[in-house]
C-alpha cells in the first residue's frame, strides 16, 4: 500500500469511528474498501433511482437479508410490507420475528416518524385498529419477542442524532406505560449512509441498479413490446383469479352461514330450556301448594312463573328478529333520518348526542327497517355502559377512500362509514370479536343476540361492523354501507 493510500485509509477510518460511537446501531461490519481493494462498476447514487425502482431495490435488499413477506392484519394504512425474520435463541430454538416496514408508498415516511414519535400509544393503535390483528399476532408470534418497526428513509434530512434520541424516547414511554396489547415495541430505522452500505454487502443488487451498462442493457429490464404482452396475459390471469375468488367467497358465505344457524338452534335451545325447566318446577311446587290451600304462597310462584315466561318470550323475539335479517327490500335511502329517530330515546333521557354528517352525503342502498334496528341496538349498547357522569354518544356520517377499505368487502363498490362512539367503559381486547357472536353477552339482563343480529343484518347488505375503540376509553363501532348509484337527492 502507497503512503498515499494509507493516508486516505486513515481519514476513512477516523470518520467510520466518529460515526459509530454517535449511532453504533448503524453498523454491522467495517470493510473500509471492497474487495481486492477495486472500486465496484457502479456508484451508490439514491436520487437518481424513481420511487418504483427505489421500492423494487428496497425488496430485494430484504429479500437477500432473510426477510419473508407474509400476509398478516387487515387494512394496515401505515404500512407498506409485513415480514417475518427467521432468528436463533441460545438454545438453538428457532422462532420468527415480526417486522413492520414502512418506505413511504403509502404515506411520508417523514409523516409517520412524527406521528410515532409523539403518540406513540395512538400509532399503535392505528396500526392494529382492526380485531383480526390483534388476534393473529396473539397465536402467530411468541409474546416475549417484540415486534419491531423499521423505517426507511431514502434522504438525509432529518438530523441523525436527534432521531435516535426521539425513537429511544419513544421505546422508552412504550415500556414505562402498561400498554393492553399483548406485544412490545422496538424502532429500527434506515438512512441512506446505511442503505448504501447493504447495497455495498450485495454487489450484485447494486450493479443491476447503479451501473450504467446494466441500466442500459439489463436483462431484468424488457422492451416495451415484452411488457406489454406480459401485461396482457398478467390481466387474464388477474380476472381469471377473480372470478375463481367470488366463486370460492360465495361458498365459504353459504358454509358459514349453515354453521352459525346450526350453533345458534343449539344455543336457543339452551337458552330456552333453562325458564322452561324453571316453569316446569314451579308447577309441580304449585300443586301441592293448591293443594294445601295456601293461596299467598301459590300467588308468589304464580309470579315466577310469569317472569321466566317473559324470558323465554324476550328470547324467542329476538330468534325472530334474527331470522328475519336474511328478509331484505333494498332501495336508496338518506341516513340522517334514520339516525335521528334512533337518538331520540337517549336524548330525552339525558344523553348528549352529537350527529355529523358530510356534506352532500350520498344515498345508500338498503332496507331501512332493518337498518334501522341496527341503529336503535348499538344506540341502547351504549346507554347500559356509561360510566361518567355526562353520557356522550357521537354519529358521524363521512366517505371512505377505497385504499382504506378492508379486504373482506367488496372494492368495486363506494361507501359510506357511519360511526356510533360514546364515552362509557368501552370493550376489552379479549371481547372484540366475542361480542358479536351469538348469545354472548357480559350485560345481566341482556339476551346476547342484540349485536350479533345487528352485524347479520349488516353483512346482509353486503356492508361490515366491527368495533375498534380504545379499552375503558368507550366503545366505537363502525359500520360500511354501499352507496346507491343513484346520489342525488329526493
């Protein structure tokens, strides 16, 4: 080596320990020059990369460190790719890590940065507003390994230090609060010093992207002729796929919908056997009581007898309800109106509702007796769990993008988002999707049916229900309903 050379190894020393001891979590190898000591055919160069080529160049990266895309949760806005990681423990034991990406497909990575950093509490829970990724996290991943989050930052602008100082910051406010998610939370995060030196570790990646010569004659790149009959054959496929996924849906519908019948006969039959058996006791206490002649006491259980009478028959109208959900005349209705007479009740006994409603809100397309049940249970849900002195129940009426629709539903559609929030003690994580089911129910004197007739009905007209409030901080159900294609007004 040249004195030269060894002057220039010394400088590139010097600022890779000044780097380290600021942000050691950046590194995890020093190879001060590549191989052979020859400089690659290519030049790191981010910016001149468009987003799709950065996003295709991100994947691969990945992909060559050992991440594994999988599909988990429902509807994560924030997120751009779910992987897992494949890890040893010191025992030799294998297990998978959870790892949430974001590189700002969806929204600026920037943007995210600060909404994590400051309410950290409020991203979790935007991340996993939706029950099913609660539940698949629970019994997909161990609890003790915690899930990290990583950012990618494709630019420099945000100040290394004081990004590291909020993200411990915030790692720090997650572990000090008792948080009801059954997870912790770590923050990784890359820069474009650290993503130009992965590219380094993986020569390969970096020559199909940065070199002039593979940019302009790569095999991974096709003319636009290829590309277009590529396009052609992927379209088929795609509406071939989509046709076999209705067909599959329909069946799984019928499947499901046989077997939530035959566990409801059971569980009316339970239900109602239990007052019956208690009328049945009663009478064979009020023969011999007769025949005693003792009139007072004969009068008591006359009364009992009547109170579980009344239970039976509050079950067996709710039955009917039930089966009636499936009876539904749709035409285009306006909501207002619908939600106004549901809060009537709760108005006159004390209660503060707000109502909003978006402006020029469209018709929709569905059979208002019906809906209109849906709307008078959750209203009379909310009013038997206040806990505050002032009871609030918030309406709101607003459209929904179609990038923020589930997968569940169906896309094609438009629709509207009505949503019943109060501020009473709201539903635990464990009963999110206990609520719904039939016949469960934590209130003494309800029959369990109320929510699971109403989310029935509600997947009747081809729309979705599903609560995602806060625990102990009231409950908020939201519901999706299609949009009628006739918008104007009567």
């Amino acid at each position: 080596m040249t004195p030269k050379g060894l002057i220039e190894f010394q400088h590139r020393f010097r600022r890779f320990l000044d780097d380290f001891i600021h942000a050691p979590r950046r590194y995890r190898s020093f190879l001060p020059f590549p191989t052979r000591l020859t400089r690659p055919p290519f030049i790191v160069d981010l910016d001149r990369l468009d987003p799709r080529e950065f996003e295709n160049l991100c994947f691969e990266l990945l992909t060559q460190m050992g991440f594994r895309r999988v599909t988990w949760g429902k509807g994560l806005r924030e997120i751009d790719v779910v992987a897992t990681l494949p890890k040893k423990d010191p025992d030799g034991y294998e297990y998978q890590e959870l790892w949430l990406i974001s590189m700002g497909r969806r929204a600026p990575v920037e943007f995210l940065l600060h909404i994590a950093v400051r309410d950290p509490e409020h991203f979790i829970h935007r991340i996993i507003q939706y029950p099913e990724a609660i539940k698949e996290l629970s019994t997909k991943f161990r609890p003790d390994i915690p899930v990290t989050l990583l950012f990618i930052l494709r630019t420099e602008e945000m100040s290394v230090d004081l990004l590291e100082h909020e993200l411990r910051r915030m790692e720090r406010m997650l572990r000090e609060k008792e948080r009801p998610y059954p997870f912790t939370l770590r923050m990784r995060w890359w820069d474009s010093h650290y993503l130009t030196n992965l590219i380094q570790q993986y020569p390969q990646i970096g020559y199909k992207y940065f070199s002039d010569e593979a940019r302009a004659k790569s095999k991974y790149r096709k003319t636009p002729e290829e590309l277009y009959l590529e396009n052609i054959k992927l379209t088929e496929k795609f509406q071939a796929t989509l046709s076999q996924l209705e067909e599959e849906k329909k069946k799984r519908f019928i499947a499901e919908r046989d077997a939530a019948w035959k566990d409801v006969a059971f569980k009316a039959a339970h239900k109602l056997g239990n007052p019956i058996d208690a009328v049945e006791t009663y009478l064979q206490s009020l023969k011999k009581r007769i025949g005693g002649r003792r009139k007072k006491e004969g009068l008591q259980i006359v009364n009992n007898m009547e109170i579980s009478i009344e239970e039976a028959k509050a079950v067996i109208a709710q039955f009917k309800s039930l089966t009636k959900a499936e009876e539904i005349n749709l035409r285009a209705v306006e909501l207002l109106s619908l939600i106004e007479h549901a809060c009537q009740i709760p108005r006159e006994n004390g209660v503060k509702v707000e109502i909003e409603v978006v402006e020029n809100c469209p018709l929709v397309m569905i059979d208002p007796d019906r809906i209109s049940e849906c709307f008078n249970e959750l209203v009379a849900n909310a009013s038997h769990w206040f806990d505050k002195e002032e009871k609030i129940i918030r309406v709101s009426v607003n459209k929904i993008p179609k990038r923020k629709l589930p997968d569940k539903i169906d896309t094609t559609k438009k629709y509207l988002k009505i949503q019943f929030e109060d501020n009473g003690a709201g539903v635990s994580l464990a009963n999110k999707e206990k609520i719904f089911a039939p016949f469960y129910t934590t209130y003494p004197h309800g029959t369990g049916l109320g929510l699971s007739l109403v989310k029935w009905i509600i997947e009747g007209h081809g729309g979705i229900i599903y609560e995602n409030g806060k625990p102990g901080a009231g409950a908020r159900f939201e519901i999706l309903l299609p949009v009628a294609k006739k918008r104007k007004r009567r």
